[in-house]
C-alpha cells in the first residue's frame, strides 16, 4: 500500500512538471503561427482587399492549434453578433489567452493591435501589422530563450519534487 | 537497541534529492530559490534528528530519573 502511494506522488509530479514544460515548449510553436497568420492577412488586406471576416476565415484554415481557433471565432463573431470588430476581437481573445501558451505580453500586443483594427485606410493598417510583428518577433526571441533554458528544468524539478515528498512522507 | 536504521537513510535520501534540486536550479540561474531549498531541506533534516534526540533524552530520564 505504501508503494502504491508513492508510485502514485511520482506519476502526479512528474505529470505536473512534464505539462508546464510542455507550455513552455509550445510558446514558441504558437507565436510563429501567429506571425504567420498576421503576414498573411497583411497580404489579404493589402493585395486582396478581402472583408476582415473572410480573411479571418482565411486565416483559420491556413494555421492550425488554438491561434488557428482564435481566428475562427473572431470571424464566428463578426458574422453573428458582434457590433464592432473591437468587440470581437476582445472577446475572443479572452478565449485565447486561456486556450494557448501566450503570456500577458503577447496577449496585450494583440489587444492594442484589435484596437486598430479595421480604423485605418490600408497604408497605416500595414503600419500597424509591421508593427505589431516587430513586437511578437522580440517576443518569440526571448520565447526561444526561455525554452532552452526552462523546459528541462521543469521535467527534472517534477520529479525531483516527487522523489522529495515520497522520502518526506515515508 | 531499538534504533531505526529506516532515519538514516531518509536524511541521506533528503540529502542527495536537495542537493540535486539545488545544482538544477542554480544550473538555469535561479540560484535565490536554490539557496532557499538547501536552507528548508536542512530544517527538515533538523526536524528529523531533533525528534530522534527527544527519543533519546527522555530514555535517560526515564532511566535515571525513575519516572515513566
């Protein structure tokens, strides 16, 4: 019985520690799809001249994971309900900033981002794309960084943590 | 002899897991938070060896005291 507690405090903390590396590891995954996804809708805005809902539409099918989602809802919601693109923009991103690895930082680049969105002729809309994708790639650098440097070291604290409790407790 | 050979190896486990813990974290850079391991690893191992103490001591004075 005692051993079958102590399998069961490792596998929990090793799960722990493997699953916040994971979020550290897919940070960078994501932002790159981001800012994937911003140059094209640069593309769509500048050459295609497509309405914002179709190249959000666009967008989603081009990426994939939650960045892919977040696209899709933005769209969902200008189709359906929301008043201005403001508000669809902000409310999805709620979701988002729950459904991804993004920390406050990113999250806030996107905010004032949809803040511009859909106010400007297209010359200053590219201004404000430029913009923000000069941002997410400073912010994708230090992502880079911290993966190196934090990923193993969640993997190992779990466990150690684990392997701690278990000498702790018995 | 009634002594728990069980204790020593616990502190020396407690031991090597902390000292393991603090190479890792001094390894990425946090060596505050390494440092406050070490410290609670070493109350905790002082924890240990003063219950084994109190063991001891209220056996002298069960001995020579005559009480218990």
């Amino acid at each position: 019985m005692n051993w079958l507690g102590a399998v069961l405090i490792l596998v929990s903390t090793t799960w722990i520690g493997f699953e916040l590396a994971k979020k550290v590891r897919e940070r960078p995954k994501q932002l790159r799809q981001l800012k994937v996804g911003l140059q094209s809708l640069e593309a769509e805005i500048m050459y295609g001249l497509i309405p914002l809902d179709e190249a959000f539409l666009h967008l989603s099918s081009q990426l994939k994971g939650p960045v892919a989602r977040f696209f899709l809802e933005v769209s969902n919601r200008l189709d359906e309900s929301a008043s201005s693109v403001l508000e669809a923009w902000e409310e999805s991103l709620a979701g988002l900033s729950d459904a991804s690895a993004f920390k406050k930082e990113e999250i806030e680049i996107l905010r004032q981002f949809g803040a511009t969105l859909g106010r400007h002729d297209r010359e200053n809309q590219q201004r404000q794309i430029k913009l923000t994708l000069s941002h997410l790639e400073r912010e994708l650098a230090e992502a880079n960084e911290a993966q190196v440097k934090y990923e193993r070291m969640y993997k190992s604290l779990g466990i150690l943590t684990g392997l701690l409790l278990i000498i702790l407790l018995f | 002899m009634g002594f728990d050979v069980n204790v020593v190896f616990q502190i020396a486990g407690l031991g090597i897991i902390v000292a393991m813990l603090h190479s890792v974290l001094k390894m990425v850079g946090k060596e505050d938070y390494a440092h406050w391991v070490t410290l609670l690893g070493f109350i905790v191992a002082l924890f240990i060896v003063i219950s084994l103490l109190s063991d001891l001591f209220q056996k002298v004075k069960g001995v020579f005291l005559f009480q218990n």
